[in-house]
C-alpha cells in the first residue's frame, strides 16, 4: 500500500487522528467490524469524505462488509509512523508546561516527554513529576544529543519564536507551539497551533 505523500491534502492527513481515536474507542467496546457510514455519525463527517480519505493510502475495506476495525486501526497507524514511541522535548515549566508534563495519555498514544527545559533559575534542577527541569541554554545540546525530533513550546509569546529557532536549528522536525503568536518556520518543519483563545473567539461568532 502506498504510505503517505506530499500528493495527499494537509487536511486529509488532519481528519486521520480522527477516525484512528473513533476506531479506538470501537475497539475497547469489542467491535470487530465497522463502516464508513458509522465511523461518518461518530465524527460528524460524510461517509463518501472518509471513503475518499482513505482512497489515498490503499484499500481497507470491502463494499457490503465495511471496514475491519483492528486492521483499519493498525494501518492508520503504521499511515502516521506510530508504532513506535515519538521521544518529545517540553520547553517551558510554567503552569500549561506542568500539566503537558503531567498528561499521561501522551505515554498511552505513543509519545514520552523525555526533557522539559525553562530559563527560570528557580526552576532549574528542580523536579517537576519525575523530570528535572533542565536550563534552556542547554536546550540545544540536548536535544541534539539525544536526536529529539519533537517538540511541544509552552512559554510566552514573547520568548516562542527564539524557542523554536534553537530546537530547528538542533533537528527537531515538528512542533506543537501552544503560544498565542503564528511561527516563522522553514517548510521542512511541521508545526501545530493549540491557542485555546483563537477557539473561542470562533465560537463566539456563533452565539451572537
């Protein structure tokens, strides 16, 4: 089967976290067999949208049997690179960067925190849940050494831009930017926005 290309839309790629998290939830409820009409009711999407999605990677199912849901959830997975664990670097140790750091579902969908850093020198050396907060300015040599490719950037707006210019510039490859400013990032790099104000502000629109 074909694996994931830079022919396939950035928003189809979006919506497969989606229909791997609803076949999960099939699968702890000991589902064996599932459609796109189901999965489609679950997800608020179209059958024919999620149909068309998963054309781009292969053929998962038959017409009038549907879907298998382990095999369908074991190829969307291996589609996303996670069959293994996704090493993750935290940079910021504020309030938002102790509770990343204590999220355990990270662990369960296959990524460990494995350096949290800060430049406040009340925190460095100090634990936060069972990782030592590390000094910033060691960030780099860090992240490089140990090949970290992922990063999660939990400080001010102010500081994010000069976060994520050292942990490129030391081979991390995606970042999920939690600071409420867009990114100047080169192309190579995939960065994820979570401004849970943006969010709102949408919602808003909505209840006028």
């Amino acid at each position: 089967m074909p694996s994931a290309s830079k022919t396939v839309p950035d928003i189809v790629i979006g919506r497969l976290p989606l229909y791997l998290r609803a076949l999960t939830y099939l699968t702890e409820e000991r589902r064996e067999i599932t459609s796109s009409q189901e999965l489609g009711d679950r997800l608020g999407i179209s059958s024919a949208q999620i149909r068309k999605d998963l054309s781009h990677f292969g053929e998962f199912g038959k017409q009038g049997t549907g879907y298998n849901v382990l095999f369908l959830r074991q190829q969307l997975q291996r589609i996303l690179h996670l069959e293994d664990e996704w090493e993750v670097a935290l940079v910021g140790a504020g309030d938002l960067g102790q509770a990343l750091a204590h999220y355990q579902d990270f662990g369960r969908k296959g990524f460990r925190i494995v350096a949290v850093f800060d430049r406040n020198p009340q925190k460095i050396g100090k634990k936060l849940g069972k990782f030592e907060i590390f000094d910033a300015e060691a960030m780099p040599t860090i992240v490089k050494d140990q090949g970290i490719e992922m990063a999660i950037i939990a400080v001010p707006a102010s500081d994010a831009q000069d976060v994520a210019d050292a942990l490129i510039e030391s081979g991390v490859r995606a970042i999920l930017n939690y600071a409420p400013i867009t990114l100047s990032i080169p192309p190579f790099v995939q960065v994820e926005y979570m401004d849970p104000i943006i969010h709102l502000q949408r919602m808003t629109f909505y209840l006028a």
